[in-house]
C-alpha cells in the first residue's frame, strides 16, 4: 500500500466518557479515532433515511476536526462475511470522510453479519455480537482483497485492516495470521493496523508467540498500532479494554516501534465502563507513557 506520508503521533480511541477530556486536555493527544457505528442509528438496509446521528455528535466531531487529525475506525462492515458485503455502509463512509477528512480508516480482519434464514427474503439479518475470526484460505483471501479493493475505489482515503482476537482456534487453516495479512496487504494495497493488545491476549489464550509473529508479520505494511488492557473471564483472558494498558503490552510497544520506527501513530483504547477506574488523570498517563516510547523511537 502507499503509506500515509504523515505521522500523526499518539491519539485515543473516543468514546462516550471522552468528549469533556477532549475539551479539556487537547496536548495529551495528537489526533482522535472514532468509531463510526457508535455515532449514529443505522435503522437497516431497507429504510430510508437509513442512517440517524445521535445528537450532538456530528456537531461535535467537526468541532473536534477543526483543532485535530481524525482517524475513522468502523465496526460494521463484516469484511469477512461470505454472504453480505454492504456497500450503503461503505457508502456511508465515504460521506463520512467527506465532512472529517479522515488521514485513514480501517476496520477488523473478522466477521460479525450473517444473513437470517427466516428473514433473508427481506434483507434480513443476525449480528454474532462479537467479531469473529475468518479462516486463513486462499478462498477467503480473494474474497476480501476483491472487498479491499472496491473499497478504496469508493473512498478517496487508505484503508487497514485490524488482526483480530480470537477466543477458540479454526483448525487446519493454510495460512498463519501473518502470512495471511503479508499476502493481503500485497494483493489488495490495504495496511494493517496492527493491535498489540489483541496479539497479547491470542498469546495468552492459544500460545501464539509474539516473536514469530513479529518476525513473520511484514511490518513494512503496519501503518498504525492499537493499544489496550483487558481481564480474566472464564478461564479466558479477554480483549475487554478494561483500564490501563497491559504492562506486557507496553514492552510489545517499544520493541515493535524499534523493529518499525515508520509506524504512524499510536492509539489508547478503553471502554467508557472503565472510566471510574482511570478518571481525567488516568487516561492523561497512558497517554504521556505512549508519548515517551513513541519519542524515544519515532
Ligand atoms: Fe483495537
């Protein structure tokens, strides 16, 4: 793909608990994420206006867009949805880009829509509620590089794909998650936008080693990193962007900002149900912590 030629440097991931930090405290970050899906009512494919924002927020995005670079992380596509590719989505996107031009959007290398047999005459659908993993196959290979590709035909803006995390493993698959991306990014021109905490929690629950994956993974593609924490359920340690960043997380940051100092920009993410947890201060530290790592090596 062609690189983004700016760097953006550390950004956070907005959601509801955001907006009065935003205001308040704009030099702890150098851009703001947003997920699309969480801004407006998509009220299906079938109805017209199709798609309401919640008030306030466009107002408020603009208003963000005048003082920072914007970056669009949506949640809605289901790129890897075999039966559904939803072009009013990506058309909304494009819409979307048009008011906040965006320096870049992605979305997950995973599935998440399912048409609903009892309804599929209409239109109908099930959401799985939690992003899926697609198996790594050529078959699935050509399929979503022929997605990539409409898409960046559609929108005037670079396009990464997010590794995904996984909570049971697809048995047999032809490709490991690196080499599955490597060929993507190839066939396709997309980037990637490379989590560091959905690769800590795969090498919690499966054993992935972080290593090979990051000797394997051709990091010439990886554009942007995604930085989290998350807790024990069930026996599982889960992607739930709980609180701070995880500390093994923070030395996958360094070495990877080592390996790739091309990498432009770095993201806290947390869920707004954490916000109690971290509060103003909190959120300001993970920040500064991002910033001196970036520094040392960007
Ligand atoms: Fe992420």
């Amino acid at each position: 793909m062609r690189i983004p030629g700016q760097k953006l440097g550390v950004g956070l991931l907005l959601n509801p608990a955001l907006p009065q930090f935003v205001e308040s405290h704009p030099d702890t970050f150098d851009y703001l994420e947003l997920i699309p899906d969480r801004e407006w009512a998509d009220r299906g494919v079938n109805i017209t206006p199709r798609y309401l924002f919640l008030d306030q927020s466009l107002d408020f995005l603009l208003r963000a867009r005048e003082r920072k670079p914007m970056l669009c992380h949506s949640i809605g596509l289901s790129i890897g949805s075999a039966a559904i590719f939803d072009t009013g989505h990506v058309d909304q996107l494009r819409w979307l880009d048009e008011q906040l031009a965006f320096a870049w959007h992605s979305d997950h290398l995973s599935f998440s829509r399912l048409p609903d047999a009892l309804a599929a005459a209409e239109g109908g659908e099930m959401h799985t509620a939690i992003a899926l993993p697609v198996p790594y196959d050529q078959e699935v290979l050509e399929l979503i590089a022929e997605r990539v590709a409409r898409i960046r035909a559609s929108i005037d803006c670079p396009f990464l794909l997010e590794n995904n995390v996984y909570y049971a493993e697809t048995p047999d698959q032809e490709m490991s998650e690196p080499e599955f991306l490597n060929r993507l990014c190839q066939d396709s021109g997309c980037g990637i936008l490379l989590d560091l905490h959905n690769l800590h929690v795969n090498a919690r629950n499966h054993g992935v080693s972080v290593e090979s994956y990051l000797r394997d993974l051709d990091l010439r593609h990886v554009v942007e990193l995604h930085l989290a924490g998350g807790d024990e359920l069930l026996g599982f340690y889960t992607d739930s962007h709980a609180g701070p960043v995880a500390e093994p997380v923070w030395d996958l940051l360094a070495e990877t900002l080592r390996a790739a100092p091309w990498i432009r920009a770095v993201t806290f993410e947390f869920h707004e149900s954490s916000y109690p947890l971290l509060k103003i201060d909190g959120i300001a530290a993970e920040l500064k912590r991002a910033r001196r790592i970036w520094e040392r090596y960007c």
